[in-house]
C-alpha cells in the first residue's frame, strides 16, 4: 500500500456536521447582522505581497516574524499566505478609491487565515476568521457600533462565558513620549525581564505587557501605564466610546495592560476572551488604526475593525450540529424496476415539487434499502416497480404506516401522482 497522506499539520478538514454549524453561523447569525448595520461583505485574495503585511502589521511582531507563510512564485514575487484581514482590507480601500464614497466604509468578511503556530486546542495554521472593519471616521459611535456587533455575534451564536477587555492606547506625541518612558522603566528593571521582552524593548515596548513570563509580570505590576498619559482628546474619545457601550448593555472591563499583536493599532483596543475556552481563551479582538491606511500608501483615513475565530465561536458554543435535513421521499427500487423511469421521478420530486428526495444508490436489497429510508428519516417512502411504461408504486407514510397503492401508471401524468401522495405523507 502507498504511504497515507495526512492533512498538513496544524490544519482540518470541515466534514458535513461542522459543516453545518459555520454556514448556520454565517448564513442565521453573522450575515443579517452585518447586513443590519449597514456592512457590506469583502473577499480579498488569499495570497497578498508579503509587504502589505511587513508593513501593515509590522516587522516587529510575532505575526510577521515567526509565522507567516511566504514564498516565492514563479515570477520571483514574494507572496504571503494571508496572516490577518484587516491590512488586506485597507489595501483593497486604497485601491479601489473608497475614499471617495460616503464615509464610513463599512465591510465585514469570512474566510481562511494562515499562521505557523506551534499546534494546539484551539490553535491552528489554517484557522478561519469573521471580521468588521469601518474606514473613513474616528467618531467614537463607529467604535461602539463594531463593539456592539462583535458582541451580539458572540451573544447570538450562542458563545458563553465571555468577556470584554477594553483600553485605549492612545496617539500622537502622547503615545510616543509614554513609549519612552516605559522603555526607560524596562531598562531599568532589565534583570527581572525575559530575554525576548529585553530583546523588544526598542522595538516594540508595549508588547511586554502581553507576556506569560512571571518575572516579566512581577516588573509590569509596577510600570507606568500608557492609559493615564494619554492626551485629553484621547481621553474624551474612550469616554465617550464607554458611555455608548453602557447604553447599549454592553458589558466591559477597562484594562489598562491591554495589548495586541499587532502593531498597527491607535486609541480604543479591546478583546473578548471565553471562560469556555482553554489556554486559547481569546474569542476575538481589535481596535482603532487610524494610521494604517495612510502607511499603506492612502490618503490619511482612520478606521476601526476586529476580528473573531470562527473555531474559537463554535467551541465556546459548544454547538450541536443541526440535523441534516429529513428526506420527503425515499425512492427504493423494487426488483427489476425501470431505472430510467425512477431516477426520472427522484428529479422530479426535487426539481419540479421542491422536496428533499433520495433514492437508492449502493444496490441494496429492499430490506436494506427500507432500513436506510428509516435512517435517514425519510417522511415517505415510495416503492417503484412495475415495467418500462407500465409502473406500479407503493407510497408509505413512514409515520402512519399508512400505504397507498397507484398500479398501471401509463399516462404521462404518473409521477404527479406519486408526488401528490408523497406531498400528502409528508403534510399529514
Ligand atoms: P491569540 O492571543 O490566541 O494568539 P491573536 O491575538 O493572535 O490571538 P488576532 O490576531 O486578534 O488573535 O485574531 C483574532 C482571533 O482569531 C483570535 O481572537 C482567535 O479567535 C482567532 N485566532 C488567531 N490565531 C488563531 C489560530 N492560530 N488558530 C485559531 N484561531 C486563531
Ligand atoms: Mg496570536
């Protein structure tokens, strides 16, 4: 035997019954949502420059420097299997002029995301995302609006235990003179840091609050904390982003350590982690990048989105796959029935009468074949027989048991027949 192929590690196949659950979330829960509040849906490519995202999330971060998939193509370009969402969106912006539409922009997408993680519950290399992103306004209501949605996603798809951190980290002079200072405070308490926090300490200060490191923790306890120097403007727009969440019965909790792994993000930030979840407790996340747009090569455009882990809804949700649904008809084939004839009425009983129709397809025997109509819940079965232009059907109400015999079916009418007795089981 040739040697079994596996799906590569960290990734999954999505058989039917998980099948079902995402395209319940986005079809019932995500799509009306978004719809609602006025998002209109986005697909970019799956691959984009690898300097969109060296750019876009920055070189500093763990995204860009240890997990994306790069490569390069026959053309010698280097492409990057996409790591997040939201730079690809404002590429998409740039490009295709939405500047110049009413703002905000609003669009929402799905769809696969790509990074080489270490493998674990809840932690994949090809996992799937739904996101918001708003571009053209930095109104603090825009805010509260794609907070709100991502909440009521969260709420509707039926994700318990969850929780909302929110911060703000800020802009301007504020942010980078706070920056400083906090760079100063870890030079300072160096000994205590983790080598890969020393290691950022120019590069990237603020990640040193999202480390698991204790003494890393034990050093942060005391640091200055970005929230209390940030400027007035700033201030009055977390306010005020706040006070909308409240209005709206969104529960949150201020969170003054709170950062992101990416580095494109200004003013509001905030996650939703799940108590349903394990390690990997993060449901989904994002915030404010109003300079993003503009480091992309557009014109200077704030914007706000968020992302969530569609594994990550479904596990917090700990969702039962739906039924599939139950055949009106099973077609079961009595010895030496016409073929043609029946396969002819399987369609018609689909096509023309719209009702969800199998017939038998693996050569079962007629126990057998009543044995898979029973499994698969069938509402009626029909059983054809008879002879080319001569046919005989039985149709039996697998609830009642009732059975309704139709013999000498020549006419051309016969399969409206049948279907009017299978449409008659299936309503009784
Ligand atoms: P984490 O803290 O779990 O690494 P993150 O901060 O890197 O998450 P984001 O980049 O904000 O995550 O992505 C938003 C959401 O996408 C996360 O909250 C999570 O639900 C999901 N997600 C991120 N990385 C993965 C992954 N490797 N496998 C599965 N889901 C993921
Ligand atoms: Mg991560």
């Amino acid at each position: 035997m040739a040697e079994k192929l596996q799906a590569p590690r960290g990734t999954f196949d999505v058989l039917p019954d998980s099948a079902a659950l995402r395209e319940r979330l986005l079809e019932q829960v995500a799509s009306p949502l978004f719809s609602q509040a006025g998002y209109g849906r986005i697909e970019t490519p799956t691959f984009e420059d690898t300097a969109l995202f060296a750019r876009g999330v920055g070189e500093s971060t763990d995204i860009v420097s240890k997990e994306m998939y790069s490569f390069v193509d026959q053309g010698d370009r280097s492409l990057t299997l996409r790591p997040e969402g939201t730079a690809p969106v404002c590429r998409a912006y740039v490009e295709h002029g939405m500047h110049k539409l009413p703002q905000p922009v609003k669009l929402w997408y799905e769809g696969p995301f790509f990074r080489q993680e270490a493998p674990q519950a809840g932690r994949y290399r090809q996992f799937f995302q739904i996101g918001a992103e708003a571009l053209g306004s930095d109104d603090p209501a825009l805010d509260a609006e794609s907070i709100v949605l991502a909440a009521r996603l969260l709420e509707r798809a039926g994700a318990g235990g969850t929780r909302l951190r929110i911060g703000s980290l800020g802009s301007g002079a504020e942010r980078a003179e706070y920056s400083e200072t906090l760079k100063a405070y870890l030079r300072e308490n160096a000994s205590g840091l983790s080598e890969d926090v020393v290691a950022r300490i120019d590069l990237n200060p603020l990640r040193a609050f999202d480390a698991k490191h204790e003494g890393t923790q034990a050093v942060l306890a005391g640091a200055p904390r970005l929230l209390d120097s940030i400027s007035a403007e700033d201030k009055a727009h977390f306010e005020e982003v706040l006070a909308l969440l409240d209005a709206a019965a969104v529960e949150y909790e201020v969170d003054t350590t709170l950062v992101r792994g990416l580095d494109y993000y200004t003013r509001t930030l905030f996650e939703f982690t799940s108590d349903r979840l394990g390690a990997q407790s993060g449901v989904g996340g994002g915030g404010r990048y109003d300079g993003l747009v503009e480091m992309l090569g557009g014109p200077a455009t704030p914007g706000i989105g968020w992302a969530a882990g569609i594994e990550r809804i479904l596990a917090a949700a700990e969702a039962e796959a739906p039924p599939a649904q139950e055949p009106a008809a099973y077609v079961a084939l009595d010895e030496g029935a016409d073929r043609t004839a029946a396969f002819a009425l399987l369609l018609k009983l689909r096509e023309v009468h719209g009702l969800a129709a199998q017939i038998e397809l693996a050569g079962r025997s007629m126990k057998g074949q009543l044995k898979s109509a029973s499994r698969l819940g069938a509402k009626t079965l029909v059983i054809f027989g008879g002879e080319r232009g001569q046919y005989d059907a039985a149709v039996k109400n697998m609830q009642t048991g009732e059975q309704t015999e139709l013999t000498g079916l020549t006419a051309g009418d016969y399969f409206d027949r049948i279907a009017e007795h299978v449409l008659a089981g299936v309503k009784a």
